[in-house]
C-alpha cells in the first residue's frame, strides 16, 4: 500500500474548509504571525511618535511603508518566518528578526533596537489574540450568527398563526404556533448575541512579570502605565492594568462560555426541528440528485440539522475546554495556554460549520400546516385546561356550584382520546353562565392559541 501524500487531519481543514476557510484569514498560525507583525510594527511607531531615546518621529511615508508590511503579508512572509522559526525555535522570535530585515529593508537600521523593544513574548502575544479573535469574531462568526438568527425570525413571522400541538414532556398539551415556538429561540438567540457584541478585548502591554520593570530602568521619565494603555487601545482593545506575565485570559473565557451557549440553544432548536420534522410538521425539500439513504430511495434525512447538533457539541467541547484552561496560570507564568489557544478556530470553526447548516437546513424545509391541523383535530382533549380554568372562574363569580372544577375534567380527559361532539355535550351540560359556556363551545383546538400570534412582534 502507498502512502498518501500529506492530508489535513481535521475535517475542518479538509472537507469543510468551503464553510469555515474564512476564520483561517484570522485564527491560524499565519492569522497569528500577522498580528505580531503589527502589534510589533506598531509598538515601534508608538516609541518614536513619543521620542524614546532621542528618537525623531517617523515620516508618514515611512509609517506607511511599515503598515504596508502588514497589508502585503503572504505566502513569501509565512515561508520566511518559517525558515526563521526553524532556527530561533521561538515564534516570537522570528517575528522580531522578520520585523528587524524589514527595518534594513527600508533603511532604518538605526531604530532596530526599539524592535520588540522591553517586550515579553506574552506583551506580543496577548494583543494578537485579542485582534485576532475579535476579528473573526466580528467579522466572520457573528454575521453568520445574526444571519441564522434573522432567519429563524423571518420563519416566525411566516409562520406566526400556523396552529400546533404543543407537546410538553412529548404529550399533546396546549396549542400554541410554529411562529410563536421559532420567536422563542431567535429572542434567546438574539440576547446572547447582544452580549457577545458588548465583549471587552482585553491586552496588556507591561512586561516580565506585569510591572513594567525593564521599562522604568531603561527609561525612568516615562509613564509607562499610560504608554502602556494608549498603546493596547490604539489597536481598539481595552487595557488590562493588572495582571502577571500573561494578560489574565478572563476576557476570552466569558467570550467562549457565551458562544458555548448561543451553542447549545441552536443545538436545542436543531433537535426541535429534526423532532417537527420526524412528526411530519415540517417536509424537507429534495434536492435534485441527491441521495437520503444509500439503501432506501424513498427517504429524504434531515442531515442538516443531525450535522449541526453534532457540530456544535464538538465546539462547545473545545470552548468550554479553553475557558476552564486559559483561566489558570501556575505562579506568575506557565505555558498550558500557547497550545490550548492554538485551538481556538477549532472551537469557532465547528459551530460556524453549524451554523451553515442551520442556515442551509431552514431553506430545506416547508411547513405542512395541513398536517398541523389535522394533529390538533385528533387532540380535543387539549381544551380540557381551558374549561376547567373558565369554570373556577365562573365559581368565583357566583355563577356555578361545581366543586373541583380539575378533577371533573381530569375524570373527562384524561388518558383518553375525546372528541368534537363529546366535548360539545359535555360543555352543554355545564352549570356555567351563559357567556362562558358559548366562548368554550366556540373554541376548536386550533383557535385555542392565546396570544402566540401577537408574541412573535417581541421579536
């Protein structure tokens, strides 16, 4: 047998990359190596805008020249800072010397020193991920997020006085709407992603072991705390000014335990739907040449939303990993979150792939209201709370006698399957005002829906 060539090991890099190759542009190692390039290329501009040492301001051509490193970095970059790596065997490093052959590149050989200039490699690191994660966070996950959350809005609204069984505990229970059921999760979907909007980017930018230490003896004069916050905020992050070597990770585990949520609450609706689908609630439309079974040609598998469940269990696994991981650092500095934070496109990775299948599931599926109505027609017995609730009121109003209002229609309904015309008889024959007996003998099971419709306008 012959080896095969070199092969991605995660599906994510193989045959998913169509869906998630986007997060690749921030959160891999060439999206990282990009990030150190500016935060150092940054951090040099910043010391010679403020005069460090003796240092004349950069020119606007110059500070441009700079960015345009950034801007311009590619395959020949990440093969450089390669080739770099392999002989520094620190990341970081290699960084620091691409950043210093650009310098002489560009003939400023004489600023080279303030390259990586009383920086710890985590001063570099922190701020990347921060600008990193941000960045595929707001550009990439959250639009493909509020994309899956206008959808399921806009099914609501389509669907907002479609009548349906409820089913409590899998029983049939009282009627509500698809509309009303699909406005549960695009509200909920919606709160936490409000709060993911609000995440705080946290980076810290003072040294060794937090306290600015080298800096005030190479440079005493120098408010280093306020260099330091200018610096971390002109990258449009917020400061941390206290923390060890490594800027504290709190930041990232709020961040990841509130994905890990919006998670699980598309993974609740995936299984919602696969149910509504099973229940024949919702059909799936056929795509042309496609197969649903290998062996039974009749069957159309909601694959979609089983793909999404798994999906976003795989996520959740590696977020809520990283969240319980990144929190601890041993003493002032141990190193347990370089490889764990490498694995941050994992986690967004997976439920981004979920998303897209979501997002191409909602599309797939047509609302068989037929069928809908047919189930709450075979369920009268679901008007039992509604009569029993108009009869204690009506005892209370001094318009009937009937004692144990529950109990009456428990001995009518429960556990038994009972009909149009038995409920009608049965209403009949109530001691009740005149008023509360017609609306209850007008009520239907597909009219007994409350306020559904109305509820889905919170959205």
């Amino acid at each position: 047998m012959t080896s095969l060539p070199p092969q991605p090991l995660s599906p994510l890099d193989g045959r998913y990359r169509a869906a998630v190759g986007d997060l690749g542009e921030h959160l891999s190692e060439a999206g990282l190596n990009r990030a150190r390039v500016h935060v150092e290329i940054e951090w040099l501009i910043a010391q010679t805008d403020r005069g460090f040492f003796g240092t004349s301001p950069l020119s606007e051509h110059q500070k441009q020249a700079l960015r345009q490193v950034v801007a311009d970095f590619g395959q020949p970059d990440i093969d450089e800072l390669g080739s770099l790596e392999a002989t520094t065997r620190h990341d970081v490093k290699a960084v620091e010397y691409y950043v210093r052959r650009r310098l002489s590149d560009l003939g400023l050989d004489a600023i080279a020193e303030l390259t990586h200039f009383a920086c710890t490699s985590e001063d570099i690191n922190n701020l990347s991920y921060a600008i990193t994660v941000r960045d595929a966070v707001q550009q990439v996950w959250l639009p493909k997020y509020r994309a899956v959350v206008a959808a399921i809005a806009e099914l609501a609204r389509e669907h907002r006085d479609a009548s349906m069984l409820s089913r409590t505990h899998g029983q049939p229970a009282t009627p509500s709407t698809m509309g009303k059921e699909l406005a549960v999760f695009a509200h909920r979907l919606e709160r936490i992603a409000k709060q993911i909007e609000a995440t705080e980017y946290l980076g810290k930018f003072s040294g060794a072991t937090g306290t600015f230490s080298a800096h005030v003896v190479a440079l005493p004069d120098a408010s280093w705390p306020e260099v330091s916050r200018e610096f971390v905020t002109s990258l449009g992050l917020d400061w941390n000014p206290l923390t060890t070597q490594i800027e504290s990770h709190d930041w990232q585990a709020e961040l990841y335990g509130k994905v890990s949520h919006a998670n699980r609450v598309l993974h609740n609706l995936a299984t919602d739907i696969w149910t509504y689908i099973s229940l024949g609630y919702f059909r799936q439309i056929p795509a042309a040449g496609a197969t649903g079974s290998s062996t039974m040609p009749h069957k159309v598998n909601p694959i979609r939303f089983e793909n999404a469940e798994a999906n976003l269990e795989l996520s959740s696994a590696v977020l809520d990993s990283l969240a319980a991981t990144l929190v601890t650092s041993r003493l002032q500095r141990d190193l347990t979150d370089s490889s764990a934070q490498r694995n941050i496109g994992v986690g967004f990775g997976h439920s981004l792939l979920a998303l897209d299948n979501i997002q191409r599931g909602l599309t797939e599926i047509d609302l068989d209201r037929e069928l809908l109505l047919a189930d709450l027609n075979g369920n009268w017995e679901v008007l039992g709370e509604a009569i029993q609730t108009v009869i204690r009121g009506e005892v209370v109003a001094g318009r009937s006698t009937i004692s144990d209002p529950y109990a009456l229609l428990k001995e009518l309904t429960r556990g038994k399957r009972v009909g149009a015309v038995e409920l009608a008889a049965f209403v009949e024959g109530l001691e009740i005002g005149d008023a509360a007996k017609q609306r209850l003998l007008a009520l239907t099971p597909a009219s007994y829906t409350g306020l559904a419709d109305e509820l889905v306008d919170r959205l």
